[in-house]
C-alpha cells in the first residue's frame, strides 16, 4: 500500500449481514465499482488470449508477492502427522518477490504465445489483486509467459484446492470467473482473498447427481449450481473430474462461475467447517458478454457465493435478500436449461 501499487485504500471495509435466510454479506466498496481495470472486450468463452490486450506480463515487479512451486515429500506417519494432501504432503517453496523474470509485452507475439502455451507450467505466481474486494485478494497466475487463456486446467483446479487446505485460515477462499462470466482479464489466473464471515454455501444442502464422483447440485440456494466436495484424498481425480464438467462448458460456450470453500460434506450434519473439508461450487450461468453492469454488483465469483460488493452507498443501504436474488438470478440458466446440462453432466462423469 506504500509503495503506491494499489488502485485504492481499501480501509475498513462496511459489512451488513441482509435478514434473511442466506444471509448476504454486503459490503460497501464504491472504489472498486469506480477504479478497477475497464473490462476487455470478450466474445466468447473460447477467446484467445491476445498479446496487445493487457495481460500479467505488463504488470509491475513490484505487484509480485512470491513463486510457488510444488514439492511432494514421504508422507509423515503416526498420530501426530499433519493434514496431508492425497499420498503425500506438500511442500510449497515460495520464493521472493522480484524473483520471476516477466518478459517484456513487446516481446510477446502471436506466434511465441502459440507456441508456449503448450507448455505445462511448473509454477504459479501470486500477485497482489491491486483492485482487491476483501483483505489478503491476491491472483494466482500459472507462468505468465506461457500466455495461457482464462479457460481452466486440471492443474490449476487441483492447486486451488490444495490452497484452501493448506491455509490454516478457514475463512480463505478461492474463486474463477470465466470469459463471459465477469472475467476482466483473458489470462488465466484464480482469485483468492480472505472473507471473515460465514457463507450460506458452507453447508447448504445438496442433491446428489453422481455420488461416485462426489458431484451434486446445490438444492437449497437461490443460485442453483453443481458442487463437488473432497476431504483432501484423491485430489488429483477429483480435479479431472471438475475439469471434464468445466470443459464442457466452455466446448458449449457456456460461461462459469467457481468459488472453493471449506465446507461440510453433503449429507451429513453441520460441524465447524474448519473442520470439515472443501466445497468447490460451479455456476453455469448467462454469458455477460456486452451486458450493461449493474447499479449495485456485478454477478460474478463472489456474488453467486453470497458475498456482495457493493458498488454505490445508496444500494448498500437499501439492498434486501430479495432484491440481491431478483439480479442474481438474471444471470442463471433457465431451470429447464439447467436440468439438462445435469443431464449431461452426469453422463460425462459416468462415460
């Protein structure tokens, strides 16, 4: 913040908790509505990534907050051995900020992009979000210079994931908008940002769609979408799993909302979700492409999640449950749509 690299202070943020069942978390944030970067002109979830629009190359060094890269170790043994991810524990090398090389945008052409996207990356940077929603809102970016497009990969599902379980916060979260889901940057990254409060998706009850894959659709919540819960085993599965469900999605160019939560197991009964393992929710929604934004929020990652910023005082004073849901709720499939592409979904899982 010193250092000038954010758009704005975001202080001590206004919070309203909205009566009602789901209780919404509102808060205020009028410099975000008003000084985060213009959105880039999206056409279709499939978009290229396209060097001459800004991208994580043209970012300054000092917006750099460390390299994380993945080590696996022998898994510790015995009562007093750690939370461990799938056969073995991780260990996450983070070196310092400035390390990483960013390669001059003037040198990135059409024609390296194309070729190193090819590549898989072998590390991720984490970035500060310099038009941050909450405390701690950083980016997660796999190489930059590989000049991947905003369209999911397995890896970077699991390393979400793995992220939430390796917080010792509870109150960590990690979210994805796609193109054409409020995505303003056509880069691959993740969000993930810290939210002190508790979220109605915690422990929202579900109906199973394909038990043996963990896959089910929230069934008690105004924004219907499909949930995947893991409590840290087999992770390398379960994010192929999502991928299959993320890839058809954008195969029918159909724009997606993630957000990963620690949560309860579907089924059982509420416990402490610091307890519990990971939600990983994905909202098939409206594409947003050329869609005049919203007076008070924009539908995406977090709002379907039931946080809301708000962009204007009078809307974070005035805004009600039903309110909240009757703009969420434009941005949704149609019920009928929606059936089918569960449908469908479930026949990919099974195949």
């Amino acid at each position: 913040m010193k250092l000038g690299l954010f758009r704005y202070n975001l202080g001590n943020i206004k919070t309203r908790i909205l009566p009602g069942v789901f209780e919404f978390v509102a808060q205020l944030n009028i410099e975000r509505g008003l000084e985060r970067r213009k959105p880039q002109d999206i056409q279709s979830v499939q978009q290229s990534f396209d060097p001459h629009q800004f991208n994580f190359n043209k970012i300054k060094p000092e917006e750099i907050l460390f390299q994380i890269r993945k080590q696996f170790v022998p898994r510790k043994r015995g009562l007093n051995a750690e939370f461990q991810i799938q056969d073995s524990a991780l260990d996450i090398t983070c070196q310092p900020a400035g390390v990483p090389s960013l390669q001059s945008s003037s040198n990135i052409t059409d024609q390296n992009c194309v070729a190193r996207n090819k590549d898989k990356p072998n590390s991720i940077l984490a970035v500060i979000n310099v038009s941050p929603l909450e405390f701690g809102h950083v980016l997660f970016i796999p190489e930059p210079t590989l000049c991947l497009p905003q369209i999911l990969t397995a890896d970077l599902i699991q390393f979400g994931i793995e992220s939430i379980f390796l917080s010792a916060n509870p109150c960590f979260r990690v979210g994805f908008n796609s193109l054409g889901g409020f995505a303003s940057v056509n880069h691959l990254h993740l969000h993930g940002f810290y939210l002190n409060y508790k979220l109605f998706i915690e422990t929202a009850c579900t109906e199973a769609l394909c038990p043996g894959k963990s896959f089910h659709a929230l069934s008690d919540f105004p924004a219907p979408g499909f949930l995947f819960y893991t409590d840290g085993k087999d992770l390398q599965e379960l994010a192929h799993n999502i991928h299959k469900v993320t890839n058809y999605l954008v195969a029918q160019n159909i724009a997606h909302n993630l957000f990963l939560t620690r949560g309860s197991e579907p089924g059982h009964p509420v416990y402490p979700v610091s307890e519990g393992g990971t939600r990983i929710i994905i909202w098939p929604r409206k594409s947003g492409f050329g869609a005049k934004e919203e007076t008070a929020f924009n539908v995406a990652l977090c709002e379907l999640a039931g946080h809301l910023p708000i962009k204007n005082q009078e809307d974070f004073n005035n805004i009600t449950e039903a309110s909240a849901v009757t703009i969420i709720q434009k941005y949704l499939l149609p019920k009928e749509e929606f059936l089918q592409l569960a449908s469908e979904l479930v026949n990919i899982l099974t195949a």
